[in-house]
C-alpha cells in the first residue's frame, strides 16, 4: 500500500499536469473571452453589447481544437460568420410564431449537415447550432437585429485575438502535450504487450486493451502530423519543429515495431512453457523501455533529466547471452526456439535504437537542415480533406450517416422545442441544448452521453443547492459561476460526467443572481435536462437509426484492401531491394490507420442493442484477423528492412501471389451484390491444401554462412504461411454469412 505522503504528491502533480495542460488554458481562454466583455458592459452601461460580444466568443469557442495555428484561425472565422448568419435569422423567430417550428427544424438540419465535410466542419457545425438554439435564451431589448448579430460575429473575432495572442506568447505548448501523451500511451502499448510474452490466461483482454490503445495512439499521430508537417514557419520555430517530427517518427516506428509479431503467441508460449527463465528477460527489457519513455514525457524532454542507457543496456547484453546460449543446444525443437527469440531479440534491438535516437534528438544536437524530413515528401501522410460541392450532394441520401443524423436532430429538436412550450417549462431552450450536445450518429456514444448528462446534472444540482443555502452573496456566486465554468470547460474532453456536474453549478450560480428562487432553477434544469437526454435515447432507437451492421462491411472492405496493397509494396521491395519508396511508407501508414478505424467501428456496433448485432462473433473474428495479418505484414516488413535479403524465389512469389488473391476474394464477398459464379471460385479456393508447404526444408544450423539464410527463409516462410492461413480463414468467414 502507498504511504499517505506519496499519494498527496501524486496528486498534487497530477493538479499541475492539468493546470498546465492545453485543455485548462483552453478554457481559461473561453472563461477571459466571455467575462471580460460582461464586465465591461457592466462598467460602461452597455451590458447588451457585453453580453452580444461574450455569447460570440462562447459559441465560436468549440471550433477552438487541436491542429495547425491557420485551421484554427480558419475555423473560428467560418464559425464566427455562421454564428453571425443564424442569429440574424434566429432572432426574427420570436416576431413570427408560425415560422418557429419549420424554420427552426430547416436551419438545424442545414447547419448539422455541414458535419459532411469533417471533424473540423463538424465542430464549425456544433457552433452554428450552439448559436441557433441560445437565441431563444435571449431577445436584445435595446439593440437592433442586424447590430446583434454583428457584434456576435465581433465576439467570435474576439475570441480569435485571444486565440493568435496566446499562440505566439507559447508556441511550443499544444505540441509538447500532445507528444507527451504519445509516449505515454506508447509506455502503455509497450507495457501491455509485455504482459503478453508467455502464456496469458486473460489474453483476450490484454489483445483488446492493444486494439484501443493503438486506435487512440492513431489518433495521436493524426495530430502531430497535421502540426508538425503542415505547419511550416518563417521563424526559428521550423528547426524546433523538424527535431519534434524526426522524433515523432521515432514514435510511430516503434508502434508499428512493436504490432509486428515476429511469431504468433501459440508457437512462443510452447517454446517458453519449457524456458520460462526467457520471459522475466524479454519482459524487464520492454518494461524499462516503457518505463524511459514514459520518464521523458514526465521531464518535458529536459536534456539533463533524460534517462540514461544504462540499464537498457544490461538487460540487452544479459538477453543476447541467454539467446546464445540456446543455439549451440544439440535439440532440433532448441534451435528453432533460438531462431524465434533470436527474431524476437533484434527487433527489441531495433526499440533500443528508437529510443537511444529520440533521446539524442531531444538532448538538442547540432543538426544541418539536410538532415531533416523532406517537406514535400512528408506531405504525402497528410489526408486532405475533400470540400467539394459534391460532397454535399453525394450525402443527399438515407445511405449517409450524416444526413440521417441530421434529420434525426432537426426532428427531435422541433419536438423539444414543441413538448418545452406545450408544458410552459421555465427555459425550454434547455431542453434543445441538452438533444444538441448529447445526440451523436452513433447511437453508443449518446446513450453513454445521455447517462452522464443526466448523472452529472443530478451531482450539480444537489451540491448547489447545498451551496446556496450556505452562500447569500451575489459577487461570490459570480465568482463560482466563472470557476465552474472553466473546469467544466476542461474537463468536457476528459471526463464528460464532471464536466456536466460543473455545467450545472455554473448554471445555478449565474442564476442566482438574478433569480431568487434557486430551487426553482435546479428543478427545471433537471427536468429539462432529464427530457432532452431521453429524446435523444428515443430518437436514436426510432428515428433512421444508423446501426453499425449496416455499413460494417464497407468498413472491412477498406481495411482488406489498405493490407492487399501494404502487401503487394513488401512483395515489390522484396523482390526490388535498394531504398524504401514513399509509396511503400503511405501503404503501411494507411494500413494502420484503417485497421484503427475498423478496430472503433466493431467498438461502435458492440455499444449498439443485442438486436442489432448482428453477426457480432464472426464479425470480431474478422477484426482480429484482419488486425493479425496487419500484424504478420509488419513483421515481415520491418525484417526485410533491416537485414540483407536473398533474391526473392519463384516461392516467394508465388505465395504472395496466393495470398494476396484469396485477399481479393475476400473483398468480393463483402459486396452486397456477389455475382453467382464467385460461389464457384471462393469453393475451388478453399480446396487448396491447406499450408502453401507442409514441410520445410531445413538448412544444416551448424553451418556459420548458411545461419543468416536459414533464419531469413525461417521469418520470412512462417509469415507467409501464416498470412496464408488467415486471408483463408477471412475467405471462409466473409463466405460463410453475409454481413451486409
């Protein structure tokens, strides 16, 4: 048990970490942004101004998010002319009653739609729907429609000032977390595939553990590119910037090093069943790379507080004399053990490499510019995103997600707007805010949002109203509404649950200045909250839900042919040699990223009702075939890479050859439409013997010059018989059912 004094210090780092993180000075940020135009407005008699300028700021605010310094500026401009376009129009709904309900549901579905165009635009979108609905929260009584609206727009311009300000006063500091939190979740996947080495009773779990933290470290990677590779400035920033993205490199290397399982767990586990010493020496080796890394993210990649290679080093040399030791054994199961952890010990090498790279890198070396990424090369791991007209018209229909979304929204905001009238509720916008920050497509994450609004809220409310009935002063419930606002700001990311509870603190404490009775206010906050959530659950259930199974073949389709491609650019560098393409680098980036992808689409549909998934155990067999032969593909990817191949055999090709049509098969299945005569070919397929070679063709292993062929046709012949044998498996399960 940890001793009282080492938990406070644990906490109170933690405390720091969050007050320093990008998520708190966010929403610091909002906090400046809305109060100090109330404020003055105070001052000078012209609160309607304040208040225009504040709500401007407010709204334009979600559109604030991680990226290059130009999509931030860019993001908060077109919200901040969509905000100032909807409150024009918004405002004009309070002089015609009969407009309301058409209206209202018309703007929401336009302005939920724009999401067809991406995060980003989905957050534009969010601020657009933000403004719509608080435009029932409050009429200007001095100002004219056109002068609101104008100066809500100045509001977001506002926002923007202290955007760019903040900015350039700390550069450096959206970049430094977001690569902190890469090597922590790398600690993490590193940590967890540890655990792995010998035989595991809870496998199962530890391999879904591997899966979720890969997706969020793609997600990770997706940021720092988009920061480290668009962003290109004039100022001294570039070199900072090119070091930070040769060590992100490094980072992403080591993730798609360590998903390349030199050999499958079955076969080590029997090795190892009788070697059990070999566990405890691989597993102290990753847990001390996991553990340095997890050590520079700590010292903010302070030179004098990097970890040294000491200890790396002992436990490597130990490995190697214990791996040696096993070769010159004279038992044939013995030497082939060699080869696997042999295989197993030069990719942790290639780790300790990585590391020892990341830390020269960080301890500030004089490097010249050549020595950097090439910047157009680099560009081509960017994905770009599509803003034709197109688009929009190609989401025209009940086969998109978005505009089903969008329909589903418009329909149960006119609805809570409708049922909020009908019942005379005290703030029926309340309702409307709660269906547009809770409904989501995927009906998972609204019934997941809908429990913690609703909990959150309850939490708010019970603790303010223990609170105003110890505190009478309206300066000091200012106070706490502003500090309630700000938590809850930033911890909507973190931790939703906490940040609805500090929304409705904050709600209560703003009221309770101008509202005596508070206990009012908590009642129809929980009420109007409780309502919307339970539309949003309702709507999802019954209104053109968008389940999973629907479109989860589409989804798999991608992620086959992303690993068909990978795998027909390691067949041509095998057969070609000399230098990696970039093609070769864009194939294996987006073969990660779509296996992610799949891996998040199966976490959607097993959020979704019993009902509804359809196939659930066949379709997960799918992902984690697909996820092991992504595995397999980067095994023999990174050996081939890194150690001198032979000239690739007829053998060879014609395996890869074998593979990669039972992969096209594969993809065929999963259309919606199979051609009759594909039943004849998936059969005659599936008649084939079921290993590319039954018997390998052992080399003399006491033979020095044949060593390293031996264990190159050893690596190299096991991956592609195990990429046989899944693409076969994945043959017959696409086969067998139809998913679509």
């Amino acid at each position: 048990m940890e001793p009282i004094s080492q938990i406070i210090s644990t906490n109170i780092k933690e405390l720091f970490q969050f007050l320093k993180s990008n998520d708190f000075s966010k929403a610091v940020l909002i906090g400046i942004a809305i109060t100090l135009p109330i404020v003055f407005g105070l001052v000078f008699n012209q609160l309607e101004i304040g208040l225009a300028i504040g709500f401007g700021a407010f709204w334009c605010s979600p559109s604030h998010v991680s990226g290059k310094l130009t999509h931030k500026i860019n993001g908060i401009l077109l919200s901040a002319l969509l905000i100032m376009i909807v409150s024009f129009l918004g405002g004009y709904l309070h002089y015609q009653t009969w407009l309301i309900i058409p209206v209202l549901g018309f703007l929401t579905f336009s302005i939920a739609f724009i999401s067809v165009y991406g995060f980003r635009a989905s957050l534009i979108s969010f601020s657009g729907l933000l403004a719509l609905v608080l435009s029932f929260a409050h009429i200007s009584e001095t100002l004219e429609m056109y002068e609101y609206a104008f100066l809500i727009g100045l509001g977001g311009l506002w926002y923007l000032l202290l955007v760019v300000i903040w900015y350039f006063i700390n550069p450096k500091a959206h970049t430094e977390e977001i690569l902190a939190e890469t090597f922590l979740l790398t600690a993490a996947f590193l940590e967890t595939r540890g655990k792995l080495v010998g035989p595991q009773p809870n496998r199962d779990e530890l391999q879904a553990k591997l899966l979720d933290l890969q997706a969020e470290l793609v997600e990770r990677h997706a940021t720092l590119r988009e920061i480290l590779i668009q962003s290109r400035k004039k100022s001294g920033l570039s070199h900072y910037k090119g070091k930070r993205l040769l060590v992100f490199v490094q980072l992403v290397e080591i993730l798609e090093a360590a998903i390349a399982n030199p050999v499958n767990y079955d076969k080590m586990d029997v090795f190892l069943k009788y070697h059990p010493n070999y566990v405890k020496s691989f597993q102290d080796f990753i847990f001390e790379v996991a553990k340095q890394l997890k050590s520079i993210s700590k010292t903010r990649y302070n030179k004098r507080q990097l970890p040294n290679n000491k200890q790396l080093i002992l436990y490597l040399e130990r490995l190697e004399q214990e791996v040696e030791a096993l070769k010159n054994s004279n038992n044939k199961s013995d030497y082939e053990g060699f080869l696997i952890l042999q295989n197993y010990l030069e990719y942790q090498k290639r780790q300790f490499l990585k590391i020892k790279r990341i830390k020269w890198l960080l301890g500030n070396p004089n490097m010249d510019t050549k020595d950097f990424i090439d910047s157009n090369e680099s560009k081509r791991f960017i994905v770009s995103q599509d803003y034709s007209l197109n688009i929009l018209l190609r989401n025209l229909s009940f086969k998109s997600n978005i505009f089903k979304h969008s329909l589903r929204l418009a329909v149960t905001v006119v609805l809570g707007y409708i049922l909020g009238h009908v019942f005379a509720f005290q703030n029926p916008y309340w309702i409307l805010l709660t269906i547009i920050v809770i409904m989501r497509p995927s009906y998972g994450l609204t019934k997941v949002r809908s429990k913690d609004r609703i909990i959150g809220t309850l939490i708010g409310g019970a603790v303010a109203a223990g609170m105003v009935l110890l505190i009478q002063n309206p300066y000091l419930y200012a106070v706490l509404g502003i500090g309630s606002l700000i938590i809850a700001f930033s911890m909507v990311q973190r931790n939703y649950k906490a940040s609805a509870t500090f929304i409705t603190l904050s709600v209560v404490f703003i009221y309770g200045i101008i509202e005596p009775d508070i206990s009012t206010v908590i009642q129809y906050r929980i009420i109007d909250t409780v309502l919307g959530a339970a539309l949003s659950y309702v709507a999802m259930l019954f209104l053109w839900p968008a389940w999973s199974f629907l479109d989860i073949h589409e989804t798999i389709e991608m992620s086959v042919q992303a690993n068909k491609d990978f795998l027909n650019e390691i067949g041509l560098y095998y057969e070609q040699k000399g230098q990696v393409p970039t093609s070769y680098k864009v194939a294996r980036k987006t073969a990660f990223l779509e296996t992610s992808n799949l891996n998040s689409a199966f976490q959607r549909m097993a959020q979704e009702p019993k009902s509804k998934q359809k196939h659930l155990d066949k379709i997960y067999e799918l992902v984690e075939l697909n996820h092991t032969f992504l595995s397999s593909l980067a095994s023999l990817s990174t050996y081939i890479q890194n150690h001198p191949t032979t000239e690739a055999s007829e053998m060879f090709k014609e395996a890869t050859h074998k593979i990669d049509n039972y992969l096209s098969l594969v993809l065929k299945t999963l259309q919606k439409e199979v051609p009759e005569e594909l039943a004849h070919l998936v059969q005659k397929a599936l008649s084939e013997n079921e290993q590319l070679i039954n018997d390998m063709i052992f080399l003399n292993p006491k033979d020095k010059h044949l060593e390293r062929q031996y264990q190159e046709f050893h690596l190299v012949w096991e991956q592609l018989q195990w990429l046989y044998a899944i693409s076969r498996n994945m043959l017959k399960i696409t086969s067998s059912i139809k998913i679509n």
